[in-house]
C-alpha cells in the first residue's frame, strides 16, 4: 500500500481527444499574444490567474470550484491550466493549450503544481503576475511563501482593460447570446398566466434558452443559464430569485433571461404587467422607458460613461425620481456571470470616466423601484445590449420589445 508521500502530487490526463473549442485558435492566440504583450511592458515574468474569468478568456476553460483552487499559469512560452484531480480529462479536453493536474493528498499540491510548471518552463520568476480583485488574503501568503523573494504584481486592470474590447469572433458569440435571451423571454411571456408560479415560469423560460443553445453550440458544456421571473413585491430587487409566488391579475412582472455560452454573459431585462396597469404604474413604467429610450440615444463612440450617467440623472430629478434609482445605467458584456467576473471600468456610473470606443459591448438598463404601500410599488427596468462597431455604428442587438404597447401581457 503505498504512503502519502509516495502517492503522485501531479498528473497528466490526457483522456480522449480535445473537444471543439468555443474560439479559434485564432481567437484564442491573439488573446495570449496581447496577455504576453502586458506581461513584457510590465516586466511580469510569469502571470497566475486564479479567477474565473481569466481562466476562461485565456484558456476557454471554465472551472467549479468546490472549495478547491484552479489557476492558468501564462509565460511567454508556456500555458497551462492548474485543475483539480477529481475533474479528470475535461480540463485538458477543454484547455486551449495544455494542463496539469494536482492532487488531494498533500494542502499544498496546487502551489506545487504552479511551482513545476514554471520550473519546467525554465522562467526565472522574479515578478510574478496575480489578480488582487480575486486574491484573498490566505492566497497571497500562501503564494508568498511559496515564492519568496518574488515580487507579486497587479495584473487584474490590465487585463480587465483588455477583455472590455471585443473581437469580431466575440461580438458574433454575443449576438447569438442576445437571441438565446430573446427566445427565453418568448418562453416565459408564454407561460405567464394568473395562477402560475414564478418558478414555473423561471424554468419553462431557462428550458428554451438551455435547448437553444445546445443548437447552436453542440460541443458546449450546457451550463449556468437562468431566469429570474419576479411579480409584486420580489420585482424590487434586480437580483432576486424566482420563488413560489403565484400571479395575480394586475401584478408588476419583471423578465430576466440570462443565457450563458461558455463562460460568457447576455441578457434580456423587461418590465411586464399581467392583465392590467393602473394610472400610477403606467406612468412609472413610462419615465422609465422614456429614460431607456434617452439612454439608447447617448451610448456612442466617445461618450464617458460618467456623463451619460449623469445626463439620464435628469430625467428622473424631474419627476422627482432620482432617489429611486437603485444601481448604474449599463455595464460591460463578456466573460461574466452572477458568481464572476466584472468588467468594472466599463459601468455607466457617475464615478466612471472610461471614454466608450469601437470594440466596445455595453447594455443600457434603467431602473426604478417604489416601496411597497406607495401608488404604483414595485421595480421597473428595461434592458438591451449595445455593440459598438470599428465604424462608429452603434448597433442594439436586443430584439424583444419594450414599454407598455408590447408587454400588458392578457390571456
């Protein structure tokens, strides 16, 4: 019976033949050449990405953690995704490049891992790239005293600044994330109905998406795709979760479809109502697509983000709504879900100055939310993706309609 410490602390499982990528190798080599690009002017010998969003911009792999670390080591010659034993071959199978694994017989056999990868490239690491936004404090002494004397280097704003540009293969991938989006709200507008539980409509809605995307996408992992339907009072929240509340004639509804493909984030956000609207709630609903629509208008090649926040402030001052508003205007789209990745620098807020360019995907998504007991309660929100092009075009490659004309929804 062999010891712990004979027991291997690495492995390679090469197991099967690697699977169709979601990106070309293309794609996928212009992404590492402009990470190696960073870690040159930065003088960063090796880069360890440890978050999710990372891992799968550069690697097209996307890891569960289940309390388990996973990482991407990245020199300029070498690439290699750190996973966990009891994930197997699918790592590799879905590494853009290559893959080692560690096991679970030692704490330590994930920095041991990292360690050998570089010690196999033949880097002398003297500055070694990491995530502050997703280091924790335990990870950082960790790599300190696996490292010592390395000087470990910020690399998340740089890499986040690249991932807020988009390639054609990436905008064409989120188009196809904004349809999947269009073909859940489909879905759950037709299962609304007086009587129907918000989880019922949640899942018929998440079963279109799901389908869709196995369509179009037959060699992805089929994973992360949700709904949030809300009614009444659970509208207040952007983020709340369908439960089992049953609607009821008159309620204020929110659609929000979340397609995910490979790692990557769309999304369609509507305000609904079943049956009827009363005169509060309709004129609620109109500020706030009048800002949606004024919004719209203002995303184009060198806007700053701060300004269009600002100017759309206006328009809910003069109806005495500004206090209201409960988050910014539009974010980012890519590598992101509700569990990880954020493109900060890309958020239409006031203490946002980024300039909007070409290459950029941005979504413009008011809201509002009144408390309950108030004339017209609940929280109202629409939603659209803006791709803008090399061109100085600003296309909207959301599809489902908005405002009180198309979603009074009657059965």
């Amino acid at each position: 019976m062999k010891t712990m410490e004979e027991l291997a602390r690495t492995k390679v499982i090469e197991n099967g033949e690697k699977v169709q990528p979601t990106f070309s190798k293309a794609e996928m080599e212009r992404r590492s050449t402009n990470l190696r690009r960073i870690l040159a002017e930065k003088e960063i010998d090796a880069v360890l990405f440890t978050s999710y969003h990372n891992i799968n911009y550069y690697s097209d792999f996307l890891y569960t953690a289940f309390g388990r670390k996973y990482g991407l080591v990245v020199t300029q010659d070498k690439h290699v995704t750190v996973s966990a034993n009891i994930d197997g071959g699918m790592p590799w199978r879905r590494s853009f490049e290559d893959n080692i694994v560690y096991t679970d017989w030692r704490k330590d056999n994930f920095l041991h891992a990292v360690k050998k990868v570089l010690s196999d490239s033949g880097t002398n690491t003297r500055r070694l790239g990491i995530e502050d936004d997703h280091v924790t404090l335990e990870v950082r002494r960790l790599l300190e005293e696996a490292f010592p004397g390395v000087e470990l280097v910020d690399v998340s704003q740089a890499t986040m600044r690249q991932r807020m540009f988009k390639s054609a293969e990436e905008i064409e991938h989120i188009k196809n994330g904004a349809r999947v989006a269009d073909i859940g709200g489909a879905a759950v507008v037709e299962a609304i109905g007086v009587g129907v539980s918000e989880y019922e409509v949640a899942l018929h809605g998440t079963e279109a998406m799901t389908r869709e995307i196995a369509r179009l996408y037959p060699h992805a992992e089929l994973r992360d795709s949700w709904i949030w339907f809300q009614s009444g009072i659970n509208t207040d929240g952007a983020h709340n979760w369908a439960t089992s509340r049953k609607l009821e004639r008159g309620d204020i509804l929110s659609l929000n479809a979340f397609p995910m493909i490979a790692g990557y984030y769309t999304a369609l956000e509507r305000t609904l109502f079943l049956e009827e609207v009363s005169d509060r709630h309709l004129e609620l609903w109109e500020i706030n697509v009048k800002v949606h629509k004024k919004g719209l208008e203002l995303i184009k090649p060198g806007a700053r983000c701060m300004d269009i926040a600002s100017e759309l402030n206006g328009i809910f001052r003069e109806h005495n709504l500004l206090p209201n508003r409960t988050f910014g205007y539009g974010h980012s789209f890519g590598v992101l879900s509700h569990y990880y990745g954020r493109e900060a620098g890309l958020e239409l807020r006031e203490d946002i100055e980024t300039v909007l360019e070409p290459g950029m995907v941005i979504s413009m998504e008011p809201m509002i939310m009144v408390p309950e007991g108030q004339p017209g309660a609940g929280g109202y929100r629409e939603h659209d993706i803006l791709v803008i092009h090399e061109d100085g075009s600003v296309e909207n490659i959301t599809g489902f309609p908005f405002g009180p004309e198309h979603n009074i929804i009657k059965k």
